[in-house]
C-alpha cells in the first residue's frame, strides 16, 4: 500500500494536499493523512523498515504545513474528501456518520449490525440497495422492522433469513438493479418468498436474531451438510522460500496465535487487524512476483490455487462468499479496518486460498 502511494506522488510532495491535524492536549493527532506521513519518517529516517522492503519515496520536505483545525472541522473535511467524493462505499459512509458525526444508524447500518448480510456479501454495498431495497418502508413490505436500533420481523428467524438470502442472490445475479426490475422486489423473489411475505404479513414483529457471517444455513431439504470451517490460519503450515514475503506471513501466523491465547482479553476489532495484515502480505508478494498489481496478482493465481483445494475447503470458501471476484474487495474493506473485517470466519477462509497462492508464487521448491 505504501509503495502504490509512494509511486502515485510522483518525484515530489505535492504540498496542495496537506495533512489534518487536531491537537488532542499538546499532542498532535493526524486525521487525514497517516500513510503520507509515514513515508515522511520513512524518508527522513524517524522510523524504519525492514531492509528488504523497497519503497521509493520522493522527494519529501523534513517540515510540511498541515491543516491544524478543530475536531469538527476535520471530520466534516474527511467526510466531504471521503464520504461525499464516492471514494467510501454506502456502509463505510453510514458507519463514519454515525460513529463521529452522531447522526442516527441507517437502516442498512442496523441491518448490517444485526445479520452481517451486507458484510458478508459485498455486492450489496452499493447505493442503490441502500436507498432502494434496504430502506426503511421496502423493509417493512418484506416484513421486517426497524424498532429501537434493532432489527424486527414477522417472520421465524429460519424464514427471515431464506427471504433476505433470496434478496441478496437476485442482486448477485443481476435480477434486481438499476436497469432491471427497479422498483420490484417482491415481485422478482421465489414464489416461496412471496408466499411467506403474505402468510406472515399480520403477525406481531418479533426480535430477528440470524447471522449471515456464519455462511449459508443447512436447510432441512438438504441432505448435504455445511462442512465445519477450517479454523487453522492459511489453512496449515506454509513452506516459502526466504525473503520479505516468508518473514510476513510468520509474523501473521504469531498475530493469530497472540488473538488465539488472548482473545478473552482482546476487543472484538482485534481480528481486523489479522485481515489488514493479510492485505500487506498480498502487496508485498505482488511486489515481489515481476512488481504486479495487487489486483492482477490475486486474480492471476486465484483458479489455480482453488483447483489445488478440497471440495470441503471450496464449499467454506463458497459459504464465507470468498471467490475471484470478491477477494479484492474483501481485502479493501479489511485495509480501512471498518466493522465488516472483524469477521473471523471469513477471514479465516480469505487465508486459505491466499495461502495456496502464496504456495504456487513463493513456494519453497524444494518442500513442494
């Protein structure tokens, strides 16, 4: 990540683009700005790196001027740069409004808060869905409401989750969008659906509890159980040939043992911290395979690692939504830290097939 952003400053500090700085007491506190200011120090020396790592910084001053500004001041910046700009997604924007601007939870935040459906499935996050689908009175056709911060419905919890599922594949698939079928929700779900919507539609709301992080549920026509997801990291042991990427992914490996033994003592954040790291460690291996593209990297290797997996570990990857079109975003999301990556589960499985991977470009030849 420093290194695309060292590479896109070009040969110098463009100085049109100063950080944000509150003062919090007589500490500084940079709100806007942290990866800029970490190449400062790289650069000048106030912190260093591992001497494998290759950065090239530019030109970049010892002293900058930055916007010292009040709390409120930065936030409403931040919020215009990022928020309104396009560059944050629905549920990040949602997620920053309430948690520093005191606004009200949205209804997609609640809903996200309540079932991890958005989180687990990214092709949801989009505008449209916000506004369109997961708003307040489409929610209430489809007998669910928003009481109180939580999510409520007319439903049985095995019910609310098969119409809310069934939702969430007529958007993968295209069937509800901008260009088809806006408007009509109801109308585009299975019959089943249809048919629950209006046999339940008079009974009183109840409290829904259903959880999507945990992937699809077994449903009683199936014969095939839900394989119990793999809870070791990378999905086993790992031979890497030495270098930047082998030291990283050890250090990974020790971060999860640390969340492992500690975990009672740990927030609930701490597993995005595990999924950051797993970011770095597919730029640093993209670095290192002919200076890739993170993005080409993880697409590139991605259907032949999968083929080197068991149909078990498929069906986790499946279940945790992890595939070749969501990795990219899925490690975006856990880079900025937001709620959705402190999904252990699908962290768990984004490791797996990172790890196969790392197998075919790092590999220790000799132990494969």
């Amino acid at each position: 990540m420093l290194a695309s952003l060292a590479k896109g400053m070009g040969d110098y500090y463009d100085f049109s683009e100063l950080p944000t700085v509150v003062y919090h007491g007589k500490k500084p506190v940079v709100y806007d700005g942290n990866r800029r200011m970490i190449l400062g120090k790289i650069k000048h020396d106030f912190v260093t790196i591992p001497s494998n790592t290759r950065i090239r910084i530019p030109d970049f001053p010892e002293e900058i001027p930055c916007n010292v500004c009040s709390t409120k001041v930065a936030l409403n910046n931040i919020l215009r740069k990022h928020g309104d700009s396009g560059s944050w997604q629905p549920l990040e924007r949602d997620i920053f409004l309430h948690k520093f601007m005191g606004e009200e939870k949205s209804p997609f935040l609640i809903l996200d808060e309540n079932t991890q459906i958005i989180s687990a499935n990214p092709h949801l996050n989009r505008r449209f869905v916000k506004d369109e689908i997961f708003k307040g009175s489409t929610l209430k056709n489809l007998g669910f409401a928003i009481q109180k911060g939580r999510l409520n419905s007319v439903h049985s919890d095995d019910k609310a989750y098969s119409i809310l599922d069934d939702i969430s594949k007529k958007i993968k698939d295209k069937k509800i969008g901008t260009r088809k079928n806006r408007g009509k929700v109801i109308e585009v779900l299975e019959p089943e659906s249809q048919q629950l919507i209006d046999q339940n539609k008079d009974n009183k709301p109840h409290l829904s509890k259903i959880n999507f992080s945990n992937g699809k549920k077994k449903q009683k026509r199936q014969a095939r159980r839900t394989p119990k997801s793999n809870t070791e990291l990378f999905g086993g042991k790992l031979y890497l040939r030495m270098g930047g990427v082998s030291d990283l992914y050890r250090d990974i490996v020790d971060l999860y043992q640390f969340y492992l033994s500690n975990e009672r003592e740990l927030s609930q954040t701490f597993p995005g911290l595990i999924r950051m790291s797993l970011r770095l460690l597919c730029e640093t291996a993209a670095k290192e395979d002919n200076n890739k593209k993170f993005e080409n990297y993880l697409k590139g290797y991605f259907a032949a690692a999968k083929k080197n997996l068991d149909q078990d570990i498929k069906t986790t990857l499946s279940s945790n939504n992890v595939n070749e079109k969501t990795i990219v975003q899925l490690l975006h999301t856990g880079a900025h830290n937001y709620q959705s990556s402190n999904n252990t589960e699908q962290t768990i499985a984004m490791s797996i097939i990172i790890g196969e991977i790392l197998t075919i470009s790092h590999g220790n030849k000799e132990t494969i």
